[in-house]
C-alpha cells in the first residue's frame, strides 16, 4: 500500500486542478463606487434643494426665537457633505453644538461619523448633545 501526500493523488501524480466550466461565474472587481457627490447635481436642482431647506429650518427655529430671543442664531443651509461644512464653519464660531442619537446597545460605536468629525477637526470647543 502506498502513502500519498497532500496534493497528490493514488496515481503518484500531482492532483487536477478543478476545470471551470463554461458559462459559470468568474470572479470581477468592478469599479470602485465612490461616496455620492452633490456637486455632481445640476446647479438648479441644488440650489432648489437648498431653498426648501432653508425654509424647513426657519420653520423649526421660530419657536425657538421666540422663547429665547436673547441668543444669537445664524441659520445656514448648505449642500454636501456635513462634518466638512460644519468643520468650516468652526473657525468662526465659539462654540459648535452637534446632536446625537442615544444608543441603547453596549457594544458598537457610540458616536456618528458627523460628531466623530467635529470633535477631532472642529477649530472652536465642541459639545455633543444625546438626543433620544
């Protein structure tokens, strides 16, 4: 009786490499898809969106105004990417207020992108505000 080793076969040979058949699946790296790119919309469609936006946020703030109208707001409505504007936007600003889900797990990240973002980049001091 004859030993043989791994990659060999009874025969004494090397093992056959198993032959793809015809019409089945080969393996593909398609192209990398990229994060979306608002400045890829046409300028009409963004600057629309931007509008309505704006609108919707004066909407949220007003009652806001109203029972603290001591405290200065600047509103801004912008297309893109958000921890990038609102990094921007730190430079001249006093303090920058973002919000954040609660999270009832244990495990996995407590902190968005977007925070995570601004805690590390933003020029002016950062508070994270859990919201439920």
């Amino acid at each position: 009786m004859s030993s043989t080793t791994a990659g060999e076969v009874a025969g004494g040979g090397p093992r056959p490499r198993p032959r793809r058949r015809s019409g089945s699946p080969r393996p593909f790296a398609g192209p990398s898809v990229s994060a979306f790119d608002p400045a890829s919309i046409a300028p009409e469609v963004r600057d629309g969106a931007a509008a309505g936006a704006a609108a919707a946020l004066g909407d949220v703030l007003r009652p806001w105004r109203g029972k603290y109208p001591d405290v200065h707001v600047e509103e801004e409505s912008v297309v893109g990417q958000s921890a990038g504007h609102l990094v921007d936007a730190s430079t001249d600003a006093s303090l920058l207020v973002v919000g954040r889900r609660i999270r009832r797990s244990a495990i996995g990240p407590h902190l968005g992108p977007v925070a995570h973002a601004v805690l590390h980049h933003s020029a002016a001091p950062a508070a994270v505000v859990p919201h439920p």
